[in-house]
C-alpha cells in the first residue's frame, strides 16, 4: 500500500518488488537520508567497520522480502523502517543503486471538475 503524504511518497524496491512506502512532507528525502547517515556514524563509532554494516543490511534486506513477499507474513512498521533505512545505507555506500530501489512518487493532484461551465 503507498502511503502519501502532503508532497507524495518515498516507495522501497527490493528485487524488483515494491515492498515498502513512506509519506513525504512532514520528513522529506533529505530527512530519510540523515537517517542512513546517522545509522552509518553510530557503528562506526561502536567500532564497527563498513565491510561488517553491508552484511547485516543485506541480509535484513533479503529477509524483509522473503517474509513480505515468499512467505506473505505481514512485517511490522519498525521493520519497515529499517528495511528502508538498510535500503539507504546500502545505497550511500554505493553497494546498490537507489534507481533501482527506491521511487519518489508525488502527491497525485485532483483534478479539475467543470460542472455546467464553472470551475
């Protein structure tokens, strides 16, 4: 289901599979991406290294559509979240192609009615 908001949607792809929807408008694009980087910085200030992040998000990633769409199990919206914050971070570090996965869509606008010659 998309989910739109005031300036239309952030839709997730995983293996050519739309999984996952976000409103645009109280957060924008921008906003989401500062959350990837945030994610990034944290583990890096754990101590992790960038080779040990793209396991893990590959993996959820993987998961996240085999239970959406294998299994057909219904996925909560904190793993939404995080599959498009995977989605994200995967793509910041340049490991897969946000043409790919992800399709900012805007608010689809209503159109204009003419009843009896008025607007």
């Amino acid at each position: 289901m998309i989910i739109q908001g005031k300036d239309g949607s952030l839709n997730v792809y995983w293996n050519d599979i739309f999984l996952s929807s976000f409103p645009l408008g109280k957060y924008n694009m921008k906003d989401y991406e500062k959350q990837a980087e945030q994610l990034i910085l944290d583990a890096m200030k754990e101590g992790r290294k960038m080779s040990s992040m793209i396991p893990i998000c590959m993996g959820f990633c993987e998961g996240f559509y085999k239970r959406r769409n294998v299994l057909k199990k219904k996925t909560g919206q904190e793993d939404h979240q995080f599959f498009a914050l995977c989605v994200l971070v995967l793509i910041r570090l340049k490991i897969i192609d946000a043409d790919d996965h992800l399709l900012i869509m805007g608010r689809k606008k209503k159109s204009k009615r003419v009843i009896n010659g008025h607007s």
